[in-house]
C-alpha cells in the first residue's frame, strides 16, 4: 500500500521586525515526516519510526518561533537545522584571498567569523514552494544574496531543496548561481539524536565514517595542516565505533582543542559516506553526499543553557551534526578541493538521509 503524500504550510511565528515566518511540512504517513521553516531554511523537526513503528522526533529544535529567537540561543550561535552559508565552518585569519585581493570576514562568535558571520544565511527569510515529482515531495527555498554580504564578494541567488520519499529518504539539494567571482561552501547544520529521547545524549550511538583521513584543527578550532590518517586515533570510525567510546580518549590532541569532535572528515570512497546508529531505538540514518567532506560536530558547546522542545534543556552531548560541505578553510588551501564558483558555473550539491530499522 502507498503511502498519502501530505504538504501543509502554517504561521510559525512573527519576527521583531514583523515579517511572518511560515513551517512547511512534509509528511509520508508512518514513513517520514519534515518540517521547515523559511526563516534560514531551517530543519525543526523530522520523524521517523523506531523498530516498533513509533515516530519520533529526531532533531533537536524549538516548539516555535519564539525559541529560535531567545536571546541565549541566538548568542551561542547554534544553528539547530539550520541552512549554513555562505560558507560554514571557520576560514583560518577570518580572510582569503580571491584573484589576488583579501577579503575580511567579520567575527560574529568571539574571535571568530563562524557560518558565515551575522549575516548568514540562517537568519535570513527565504521564499518557499511547494514541489511532486516522481521521485517525491518537496520544498523549494530561494534566496539572493547582494554581493558584499557578509563580507563575500558577488551576487549569489540560491535554491535549498528539501524532499521526501517513500523509502524514508530526507534529501537535501543545493543550487546556485554567482554574477561575479566567489566563494560559497553551504551545508546543513541539523543535529540528530536518533533515540528520539531529547532528554538524553548520543554517547550511546553507534557511527561508522568511510573516511580513510581528516582535517586536524589547531587551539582555536581553525582547519591546521595536512589532512591525516584516521587509523591509530580517536577519529578512526571506519568500522561501527561507540561514539562515548570514541569521545573518552581524551589523550588525543585534537579531540582536546575540539572539545570533542568538531572535525572534517574525507568522503567520496564509499557508497555510503557515514552511518548513524541507537542501539536502542532501532532507528539507523545513513548519510551519501556529493560533497568532498563531512563536519562531525558531537554538541561540543551544548549545555543545558537553552531550553527546546517541551522545555527540555539540551545537554552536552544531546546530538550530532554530520555537516556535508567542501573542507573549512578551503578557500586559502590548494591542496584540498575548490570551493571557488565563477559566474559560468553552476554550484550543486546534494545530500541524501535515509532512514531504516532493525531488530
């Protein structure tokens, strides 16, 4: 039997400024079911059934709009689900150069420019349509981005497709298209706790990486040398790996200037680039991306001092992020892959979240 594909729209919330800001849903009954909101594109729920067929949220959010807005969320810069650009991650000296001309970025986390600064695009109001295909249900969110935002040069209009499908698929699609030389590495910053249990942590989860190597960081979380061989190291993930297992070995250099793990790992060997798995719920994700690398970030800075869904505070550990993107601080390295688009390209990227069961 199919499945009905449902889509819905309803007020979310309303912004200071009084620009309304809508939740688009997606729902494939007892099979998956997404909603987003076009303020920064942003992922505030996704269900999915454990192995007893019970859904369950499976990312951490915020019941409205409001929360999305408190004052300690927006500070810490967070970005639950959100839509990352136009660069995430961190760019080393918060500068690079392009065609022989620096560019500053300004700082918005401390001392730091991070996803793209204050300007970034999970703060801005994207437009949104509805789309069927053969290949499911989606939405379409759109947005330009005036050359000199956030301190990158050009004019970039981009489109962040969001579908599912009946084989318990959330895809994520990106677009775009530059009027001038630029830089541009999106991604989405969505955190999953498969338990679906938000009170409790992923340390129990299970997550194999198809990554032979990654991107070591130096005291101030900024990508630092040559990518390295994951054997012999915490980040060795090549097999299924207890993620608390993994995050006690606190011997480790790199998971010390982390906090735990907040680190690019190399893509593209595999089938499936990565596999999250609890052990309890019976839920498992797997992860297949077109992007060079994934940014495995273990909720380093979550500590209970935000509360989200039915008032629960997120604890440290609450989540993980598997951040599909170009490398960080590839605009100033030729050893890693380009994140450089010229007006005769077209940027595209797309990442695939299917979810199963078992026993």
């Amino acid at each position: 039997m199919i499945s009905e594909l449902k889509t819905s729209s309803l007020p979310f919330g309303t912004l200071p400024d009084g620009q309304e800001i809508w939740l688009y849903t997606l729902e494939i009954e007892g099979v998956i079911k997404a909603s987003i909101m076009n303020l920064g594109a942003t992922l505030t729920h996704l269900y999915v059934p454990d192995r007893l067929g019970n859904m369950a949220d499976v990312v951490l959010g915020f019941d409205d709009l409001e929360g999305y807005l408190q004052k300690d969320y927006q500070d810490n810069y967070c970005y639950l689900g959100s839509t990352i650009g136009r660069v995430g991650g961190r760019t080393k000296g918060n500068q690079f150069t392009l065609n022989g001309k620096v560019y500053n970025l300004p700082l918005n986390k401390v001392t730091t420019h991070l996803h793209g600064g204050e300007a970034g695009w999970d703060r801005k109001v994207w437009s949104a349509d509805f789309f069927h295909d053969e290949e499911g249900i989606g939405v379409t969110f759109s947005l330009s981005s005036p050359d000199g935002e956030g301190g990158y040069p050009g004019k970039i209009d981009v489109q962040v497709s969001y579908r599912i499908s009946e084989d318990a698929k959330l895809q994520i699609t990106y677009e775009a298209k530059t009027d001038a030389p630029t830089i541009l590495n999106p991604t989405n910053h969505s955190y999953f706790n498969l338990s679906g249990d938000l009170t409790t942590d992923i340390t129990d989860h299970v997550l194999q990486v198809n990554a032979a190597r990654f991107l070591p960081i130096d005291e101030d979380s900024f990508a630092d040398g040559l990518l390295q061989d994951v054997a012999g190291t915490a980040f060795d993930f090549q097999k299924p790996t207890l993620i608390g297992e993994a995050l006690s070995k606190q011997e480790d250099i790199q998971l010390q200037r982390g906090n735990g793990f907040d680190h690019a790992f190399e893509v593209g060997q595999s089938e499936v680039d990565a596999i999250l798995h609890d052990p309890k719920s019976g839920r498992t994700m797997e992860c297949i991306t077109s992007a060079p690398a994934i940014q495995i970030y273990t909720s380093n800075y979550v500590n209970g001092h935000f509360k989200g869904k039915n008032n629960i505070p997120y604890k440290h550990r609450a989540a993980i992020c598997l951040e599909t993107q170009g490398f960080p601080d590839a605009a100033n390295r030729e050893d890693l892959p380009s994140i450089k688009l010229n007006p005769e390209d077209k940027f595209w990227s797309q990442t695939t979240f299917k979810f199963t069961t078992s026993l």
